[in-house]
C-alpha cells in the first residue's frame, strides 16, 4: 500500500480541569489514503471535535502525533482544509466574496482567484447567487459556500465536524449525495465527522467507529457501497448491512456508557 | 411608499405649524414662523462672519471632537478587548464615565485648557467616547469564535485577522458607538458654547435669546438642527455602503 497521506499515531489527548484529568481521547490510530474519504462517528461526548481539531492542526494532542504525508501537525496549516458545523460564512462578504477568501489571503492574484472562485461557485450549484449575502441564502445554502470556501484552496485533506448538522435529514442526504459528486471532481481526500449513521454509510470509504469516553477506535469499517453514489444508494442492501454493522456497534457503546454511569450513580448513593 | 408617507407627515406638520404662527394660535414671542426661521438661517449664512467665527468654529469643533472620539475610542476598546486585566479594571470606571456631567466640570476645563475652542472639543470628545470604547470592545469580545477559527485554518498573520476577520465582524457594533458618538459631540460642542464660548453657533443661541432675538436664535437653532440630520444622512450612507464592501 502506498505511503498514506495522513497517519494517525497513538493519538491521545488529556484535559486537565479542577485538579481532575479527564482522558477524551486514547490511542487513537487510524490511516488515510489520497483521495479516500473516511467518516468518524461514535456516542455523544467521545471527543469527535476534539479529534478534529487535533486533525485540524487548531489543537495539539497530549501525546501522539498527526503526521501529513510524514510531517507533523503543528498548527493550522494551507494543506488542511476545514469545514466548520456552525454557520461560518462571512456575513460582510458575497458569496463569491467568501469563496475567493483563501485565495486572496495567500495573496494570489485577483483575476486568477475570480475565476477560480466562479467554477467552484457553480459547482456546488450556487450560480447566479454569486453576489448574494449570506443572510439572503437558506443554512444549506450558506453551508455550500463554506465547503467551496474551503475546497476552492486545494488542500491536501478536508476535514469536516458535521457540516450538514444544522440541517434537516433529507437535506442533509442530499447536499451529502452533492458532496460526493463535488469531492470527486476535486479529487479531495475527505476526514468527516458525524453522528448520523446514514451520512457516514452514504458518504465514506471507511468508517472510524470511536467508543465512548476515552474515545478509541473500535472498529475501522470499510464501505462496499459502489461508486459512484447518490442518494439512491439509500435503498440498496450494501447500504442496509453498513448502517446495521454501525448500528450495533454504536448501541453497544452507548450500553456500555449507560452502564458505567449507572455504576457511578450506585457509588455515589452507597456512600 | 414608506419614504413618501414619512416625508409627508414632516410636510404636514411643517404647514401646520406655519399656519399656527401665521393665524397666531401660538404665542408669537414664543414662536415664529418656519419660513421666518429659514430665511433667518440663510441670512446668518450670508453673512462672512457669522461663517467664520460662528458655524465654521462650531462645525471644526464637532468635527475634532468626533474624530477624536473615535479614534480614542476604538484604541481604547481594542485595549479593553485583548487584555482581561485592563477590561476587568477599568469597567466600572467606564460605567461611572457616562454618569459624568462633563458640563458642570466646564471651570475645570477651561483653567487647564484655556479660553477658546479646545476646552469645548475636549468637553464635547470626552462626552461622545464612552460609547465608541464600550461598543468597540462589545464587537471585538461578541465575535463569533468560528469566524476566528476560519481565519486561524487559512493561517492568517495578525494583520490579516485584524483586517479581514476582526475588524468587518466588529463593524456594526463599532459603527453604532460611533453613529452615538456622532450625536453626543454635537450635543457636547452646542452646550459647552452656550456656557462658555463667545463664538459658535450655541453661542449665538444663547446671546440671541438673552438679547430678544428670537428670529436670529432661531435662525441658529435650525441650522444645528440641519448639522445633526447632515451627519446622520451621511453616516447613514456611509453605513449602507460599508456593510456592503469592506473587504
């Protein structure tokens, strides 16, 4: 297999709070390949955001280290691309505007930013609102121009934290089926974070199942969904046997949690 | 169809009014008419020394007062926001700032700043900063943190956050202090001349009303009431455009 273009190694990242260490995130491993686009799911509260701004290079790890295409992470960086869940467009800027925003800060020349800012504008399907607000456009909307915000730098990785949370399931479906379209012609390698089982099964090539706290990879599922796929993926039984593996995996997390938090509450009663 | 009901309304009160002091309803040493008060504005501003000495000494006073205020203001704000020492510190004494009435310190000023205009641009500048400085810091400190992380992820210098992230998300509050600041220099600048100037425009207010100069206070009174609606149509535009393009 060829050299991966992100690695994951031994990842572990430790808050300390009131004299009380709180572990979100143990040994996590994981690999990715150029061009595949990998999900990150688990039970609320196992440290997916942490985990991205780890992979983000907006926080640094305990111990362990991210490494892209064998050089460490140590801060934000032009090869990382990242796609925020909360509405991140800027307001005071068109949406041509926000799109050209990377390009312009590297200091790129205008007619050259433009121009790449219009093809990525009309590819995620937002011509003719090129010199929109944001508050004129629906969060769907608002999203597509963050991605393509994102994507029109070229990084080498996107990494996204839910970017269709905001927005209802069908939506969300859909601008995912959107997304696979666009990052195959981008040609992106894409780390996404979720909870929705559907998205990750829809969307990935692998799947990162974390446990609950300390969040650890428990399984690395691969997709064998056939590509290219839309939405109409959605009723086929490939896509059935994914969400059911993530299913009962993520059930069994949340029992566990149940559980363990059950075991407290008894301790607590006890003394 | 709202701009023409508004206009309207001012219209119509206009001719009321006029034909109130017309048909005397009202007390004619108390009022006068409005095309009585317009025509003693123009006749104020024909006359070169009224210009230089009266509305040109008032409008540089406002006009160094506002300026200062912003100025000031959006450097003391920006130091509020970045350091939690000085914004913690100094917040109560912002507070007590605005409860101060510059006006009856007027002794103080003028025997550190002397006779002349700068007593009154200083009353009229400490009058109007307050609001500059506390909105300033209020739209550095509300920024929404993601916006931040978007300019951190694009690896931008200090500069570049400054400029393209900090500055246009803080814009309308900051816009708003000054749109206040605007207000409170020009009620600062009229009042301080009404106490203790002999030129400007609250100057002439005050002499013309002490000397049963009705028509001439009058004249004046309108032309600040032209001054103030002058500054926030401006500003008003300037507002409009800058949420626009600011990048």
């Amino acid at each position: 297999m060829a050299e991966p273009l992100m690695k994951v190694e031994n990842l572990t990242k430790v808050y300390n709070s009131d004299a009380k260490e709180v572990v979100a995130l143990k040994n996590i491993e994981f690999t990715v390949q150029k061009g595949e686009f990998i999900s990150i799911v688990g039970p609320s509260g196992c440290g997916k955001t942490t985990l991205l701004e780890i992979l983000s290079g907006l926080r640094l790890p305990t111990t362990g280290s991210v490494k892209i295409k064998g050089k460490a992470v140590t801060g934000p960086q032009r090869s990382i691309g990242i796609v925020f869940q909360e509405e991140s467009t800027f307001p005071w800027r068109t949406v041509l505007e926000n799109v050209e925003f990377g390009l312009q800060m590297q200091g790129m020349p205008k007619a050259e930013y433009r121009d790449k800012a219009h093809k990525m504008v009309e590819l995620v399907g937002l011509k003719g609102f090129e010199n929109s607000y944001p508050f004129e456009l629906s969060g769907g909307m608002r999203q597509r121009v963050a991605i393509a915000r994102t994507l029109v730098t070229q990084p080498e990785i996107v990494v996204m934290d839910e970017p269709f949370g905001a927005l209802d399931e069908q939506t969300r479906l859909i601008l995912g089926g959107e997304l696979l379209k666009i990052v195959e012609q981008t040609k992106a390698t894409v780390v996404l974070v979720t909870h929705s089982i559907q998205e990750a099964a829809l969307l990935s090539d692998k799947i990162v199942v974390l446990s609950a706290r300390p969040g650890k990879v428990k399984y690395l599922i691969k997709s064998t969904l056939p590509k290219p796929r839309d939405a109409t993926a959605l009723t086929t039984p490939e896509f059935a046997e994914i969400t059911q593996k993530l299913w009962s995996s993520l059930e069994e997390e949340s029992l566990t949690k149940r559980h363990d938090v059950d075991n407290d509450s008894s301790r607590v009663v006890g003394q | 169809m709202h701009r023409l009901i508004q206009t309207l309304i001012v219209v119509c009160l206009l001719v009321l009014y006029e034909l109130a002091t017309r048909m005397n309803w009202l007390d004619s040493f108390t009022f006068i008419p409005f095309s009585t008060m317009f025509v003693n504005m123009i006749e104020n501003l024909t006359d070169p020394e009224y210009v230089t000495n009266h509305f040109g000494v008032t409008a540089l006073e406002i006009l160094a007062s506002f300026m200062g205020a912003i100025i000031f203001g959006i450097i003391f704000g920006i130091i509020l926001w970045r350091s939690d020492f000085a914004h913690h510190v100094l917040q109560p004494y912002l507070m007590l700032f605005y409860a101060i009435p510059f006006f009856a310190l007027y002794p103080i000023f003028i025997s550190i700043f002397g006779i002349g205009p700068l007593p009154v641009i200083m009353i009229g500048l400490f009058f109007a900063l307050p609001a500059v400085i506390t909105n300033t810091a209020i739209g550095f400190r509300e920024i929404r943190k993601v916006l931040v992380k978007v300019g951190q992820s694009c690896n931008l210098s200090f500069r570049q956050m400054i400029v393209h992230i900090y500055f246009p998300a803080a814009w309308p509050f900051i816009f708003t202090g000054i749109k206040l600041a605007a207000a409170y220099s020009i009620i600062g600048v009229i009042a301080t001349e009404f106490i203790l100037s002999a030129r400007g425009l609250g100057y002439t207010i005050s002499y013309a009303y002490n000397n049963f100069d009705i028509n001439g206070m009058y004249g004046s009174v309108l032309l600040v009431i032209m001054i103030a609606l002058t500054v926030n149509i401006v500003l008003g535009f300037i507002e409009a455009r800058a949420y626009r393009k600011n990048s």
